[in-house]
C-alpha cells in the first residue's frame, strides 16, 4: 500500500472514530437530560400526591364539621359542595378540588335485589333515565344482567355470557356488583360516548345506599316517576331552588310518587330515598410545573362512627 493510501486510511478511521465518539457523547447526553427529566417527573408526582392526599384531609374535616353541625340534609348550598380553587398552594403548585354527592346518581348496583336477582322496577327507572338522555333503554336490561347473578338473560334486551363469549377476546359477565360505572364500556356496542353522557348521572355503590333527592339531578328524579318531567325539564330552575335548602323536599316527592305507583312498588321505593348522603367523590387536581395529577377518591362518611371518613378507593389520571 502506497504512503497516500495509507494516510488514507488513517484519515478515515480518524473520522469515523471521531463520528464514533461524537454519536456516544449525543447519546449519553440525551440519556442524561432523559433521566433528569425523569427523575424530576416522578418528584413531581409523588410531590403531587402528597398535596391531593391532603387535599383529602381537608374534604373529610370538611364532611366530619357538616355531619356534626347538625345538619339533616346534603345539599348543592352547603359548604362542602362549593369548589376549591384552582389556587396557588405552594410556589409553583396548582390545587383545584371539588366534592360530588354520589348519592345524588342513579345506583346501578340498585339494579338488582338482595338475592341477587333483578329488579324489574329498578330496571324501568333506569330505562327512563336513558330515554331522557337520548339513549336506547335497551341498556337497562344489560346492565341488570352484567350485574344480576342468574343465568336467565332479561327479555327482550337482556344478554348473559353467550354474548360476551362471542366477543373477540371473549369474556363473562361478572354476575355481581360493581365497584365502577366504566364497567358500562364492557356492554359491547355501548361506546364512549354513550359513557361520557351517562356517567355524570350513575354511580357504583353499595345496592341499598338510599337516593339523595336534595342533589339528584332533575333527570334522576324524573326517572323516578313513571310519566311526570317535572324537574328534568328546567334544570336552572332546579338550581335556583336548590340555593339555600334541599328541593324537592323529601314529602313531597312521596306524595308524588305514591299517587303514580303501585302500593308494593312505591313502599320499597320510599324506603331508598334520602335527604343525606354518606358516598362522595372527591377530584383533586394538582399541577407542579408541566407535570398534572390528577386523582379521584371515593370517600365514605360513618354517621355512626362521629363522621369518620375514610377513602375506600382511589384511581388516577386524567378522565
């Protein structure tokens, strides 16, 4: 090899050694910037759940001073139903919360009995209640069915597991009570956006927690009678009666529906219907810099217990 080949060659193996070690120096610099972001992420986080788990204390002292205030209702007017923030808590951080009387929903767990059967009552309420949202009322006999515990599917809208086994991927009907109104999205064919427009009205709690007729949406309430819309159809002003006190007020509600039902439905219906509630949902959103939590907790108050609340489920993230 002549001396100009050789210089060459050396010239190239100095460029690409040099390309080499500039590509490296790139990579653990970008590795480096990722991890630091990483790190400073994850700081973030957790510092952001610090502040949303406080967040949970105040809404629980909040709910604890409103049981012992003496106070028979729960209602949009009182003080643990008025938003908070968003306000600057701490240099760079971002607090809003707010507290929802899950009482006030459509219990889907109420679809069915306590032998676990279904309640074809229930099944009719809910029924109204999608028809008053511009749903098909073919989804009550479904959910009733996801949740009942018998192997007879609902006529003429009810499924069991030979619908959810011809599903790709396959998969059952839990046949029990749910802990989550997104178990809606396992109904096939039900969709997101039948979800985003039924969620604000159901909740996931325990069969026999009562109806809390003082923070019920006006669709709640009419699906609770078999022909009148008296509330649903002008929710400004179910607003403004709801300023300073609990309406409709719980009588005359009663009076309404013991008129329009029959004498054993209307009993076992009165008997699920409240001024107070002990099921609440509480959002935090908490933001440090670009980084957001946001996390949802299921509080519950012991009115036999001095009001202690305590979470008994969290999920996070942005709904």
């Amino acid at each position: 090899m002549s001396a100009r080949s050789q210089r060459g060659v050396a010239l190239l193996t100095a460029v690409i050694l040099v390309a080499l070690a500039t590509v490296m120096a790139a990579a653990i610099a970008f590795d480096s910037v990722m991890s630091t972001r990483r790190g400073s992420a994850v700081f973030a986080a957790e510092q952001g759940l610090l502040y949303a788990e406080a967040a949970e204390a105040l809404a629980a002292q909040i709910l604890r001073e409103d049981l012992k205030s003496g106070s028979r209702e729960d209602h949009p007017a009182e003080r643990w139903a008025q938003p908070f923030g968003p306000l600057e808590i701490a240099p760079g951080v971002m607090l809003e919360a707010r507290l929802e009387d899950l009482e006030g929903r459509f219990n889907l767990n109420s679809l069915v009995q306590a032998d676990g059967s279904s309640d074809p009552a229930a099944i009719a309420r809910f029924g109204r209640l999608l028809e008053a949202l511009g749903l098909e009322t073919r989804w009550a006999g479904l959910m009733a069915d996801w949740i009942d515990n018998t192997p007879q599917a609902n006529l003429p809208d009810g499924a069991e597991d030979s619908l959810y086994m011809s599903q790709d991927p396959p998969y059952r009907a839990p046949n029990m009570a749910i802990t989550s109104v997104s178990e809606l999205l396992a109904l096939p064919g039900f969709g997101r956006d039948r979800y985003l427009k039924l969620a604000p009205y159901v909740s996931a709690l325990p069969r026999d927690v009562p109806l809390n007729v003082c923070s019920a949406p006006g669709v709640v309430l009419d699906a609770l009678h078999p022909t009148d819309h008296e509330y649903g159809v002008d929710p400004e002003r179910l607003a403004r009666e709801r300023r300073e006190h609990c309406f409709p007020t719980l009588d005359t509600l009663k009076q309404s529906l013991q008129q329009a039902l029959p004498a054993e439905e209307y009993t076992a219906l009165a008997a699920r219907l409240s001024t107070q509630s002990n099921y609440f949902r509480l959002t935090s959103i908490v933001t440090i810099g670009a980084t957001e939590l946001a996390l949802y907790s299921l509080l519950q108050r012991d009115q036999t217990a001095g009001g202690q609340v305590r979470p008994i489920l969290r999920t996070y993230g942005l709904e």
